[in-house]
C-alpha cells in the first residue's frame, strides 16, 4: 500500500474516532451513563456521529499534502482560515476563534499571531496533535521528515513549545503505525519509546516515557488518570493517554477506540488521535457496519485528491 492509501486511511480513522469519541460528551449522556455504555460496548445508536473541529482541520492538512506533498505554512493557514469561516459550527476552541479569522485576512500573519495568542506564549493546546496522524503516515518512509512537517503544520496556530511536541509525538506514532502495514514495526512499550526518543523534550515528551512504562493490562480509566484525559486541552494531557491506547491495540481499531473513549475527558480528541494513528495501519477493516453507517462522511473532494495524488506520484 501506498503512503498516499495509508494517510487517507489514517483520515478517515481520525474522523471516525472524532464523531465516536464526540457522541460521549455531556451533551448527549451524562459522564456515568457514558462510562457504563463504554464498560458494556454499548455503540450509540443515535446518528450521524458528526465530526468536529479535529477533522476539519485534519482535512485541511490532507489536502496541502495532496497538492503539494509537504507543508505550505502560509497555504495551510489559508486553509485554516477558509474552512473556518465556511463552518464555524465544528467546535473549536477559543484560541482558533481569535486566530483563525486574523488568519483569513492575511495568511502570513500566522507567523505574529500564533505566538500572540495566551499572552505571548502561544497555544500549548492539543489542537495541533489532534489533525496530524495523516501526515505522519504520509511521511512513514522517513522518520526525521514526518517530525520536521509535523512542526510546520503545528507553528501554524500552535506556537507553543509543547503544542509542537505534541503534534511530532502524534505524526511519529502515526508513521510507525503505518510502517507496519507492510513489515515489522514497533508496538506497545517499544512504539511509545521510540516517540519519546523522537518527540522533542519536555512534558509531552516527559508523559509518554510514562506511558511507555504503563503496563498494557491497566484499566483504561486507570491509565487516564496517570497520563491524562485531554481535560486540560493541553497537548501534555491528551498525547500520552491517546497515544498509549493506540500502541496497545495497533491491530484493532475498534478496540482502540473503546479503550479511549473509557478515559473519557476531551474524548473526541484523543479517539481521533487514537483513530488517526491506529487506522494509518488497519484502515477501517474492522470497524462495525453499523459504526460506518452512523459516521459523518468525509467530503468527495478528498477520494478525488487522492486519486490525482497517485497519478503524479
């Protein structure tokens, strides 16, 4: 399989975690009655499962690696801004607010007003980790290279240190995830060390070495509590969790998608990290009829990109 298959599969397992995970929040079930109906496999049988701000920004990164095959900062922060305003509606959080329509007016400002954002210090958030797992399948062939696009794409609106580290963290989890579609490839403890080994330090990185030492066995909520849930909506308190479900369930992206969203918190972010890296390896293969019938679609535009992606490649 290609890269090009790999990264479009890895698409659509993160919008199918973001709709999943999204289906647990609040908003429809309380967090107990969401916890039991996790516990038991219980699928929601209320549809569509919409995604949220994740995909769309997840698309927007698809489709400048489509057309370009690597990272246009300021084309990608077009794309930001333009998918923004033509539905503000995904979710997004408060810093995207700020930044996105800034961006609209003049894409290169990416460069003054991410780092403006939070009083100077730039997003430390998991927005950039959330839209990244296909960029790292896109780039599986070269390790160094998925890292180095996977901070362009993150500058873009996450200037903060650990922002970047967090979406390296979730590119390279990705890339070895994909890698494993045609040979051997680290999983579990091995995958998430080799991340931390990559993942540039401090406590995105500092959280995944803890992770890599979490027993496979733990109780997902157990293993929440001691990474973090995404609650926080900093890139330090989702990767790790999201991460180390994947690694432990690289085979089954139905399992993996269950073992995450029992950490619930910010569930829609760390089921599509979870289903973004999960899926740059199994695809959708084994994900229930009934989950496909439930998903939000990706627009057509994507298997076009793809299509035309191949035939210059």
């Amino acid at each position: 399989m290609t890269t090009i298959s790999a990264a479009r599969d890895s698409l659509e397992g993160l919008a199918l975690g973001d709709g999943f995970g999204e289906r647990w929040f609040p908003l429809f079930r309380s967090p107990e009655e969401a916890f039991e109906q996790i516990r038991a496999r219980r699928t929601p049988e209320e549809g569509p499962w919409h995604w949220t701000d994740d995909t769309a920004m997840a698309l927007s990164v698809y489709g400048i690696l489509t057309a370009f095959d690597a990272v246009h900062q300021e084309r990608l922060a077009q794309a930001f801004a333009a998918t923004y305003r033509a539905d503000q509606g995904r979710g997004y959080g408060y810093g995207m607010h700020v930044l996105l329509p800034e961006l609209g007016a003049d894409p290169a400002s990416w460069r003054t007003a991410a780092r403006a954002l939070f009083d100077g210090q730039g997003s430390l958030g998991n927005g950039a980790a959330m839209r990244v797992a296909p960029l790292g399948a896109w780039f599986c062939a070269d390790l160094d290279e998925a890292a180095e696009q996977a901070a362009l794409s993150a500058e873009v609106t996450h200037a903060h240190p650990e922002g970047v580290a967090g979406a390296v963290a979730v590119a390279l989890g990705a890339a070895l995830a994909a890698r494993g579609r045609s040979g051997t490839a680290p999983a579990g403890a091995d995958l998430l060390a080799e991340v931390a080994d990559r993942t540039p330090a401090g406590a995105v990185r500092d959280g995944l070495r803890r992770a890599a030492g979490l027993p496979a066995v733990t109780e997902p909520w157990r293993a929440a509590d001691l990474l973090g849930n995404g609650q926080r909506v900093r890139a330090s308190d989702t990767v790790p969790f999201a991460l180390w479900s994947a690694a432990h369930h690289l085979d089954s992206l139905a399992d993996a998608l269950w073992t995450t969203a029992e950490g619930l918190g910010d569930v829609d972010t760390t089921c599509a990290i979870t289903g973004g890296v999960v899926a740059a390896r199994t695809g959708l293969a084994d994900v229930p009829q009934a989950w496909l019938a439930c998903r939000e679609p990706l627009p057509a535009w994507v298997a076009e990109a793809e299509s035309e992606s191949e035939e210059r490649a």
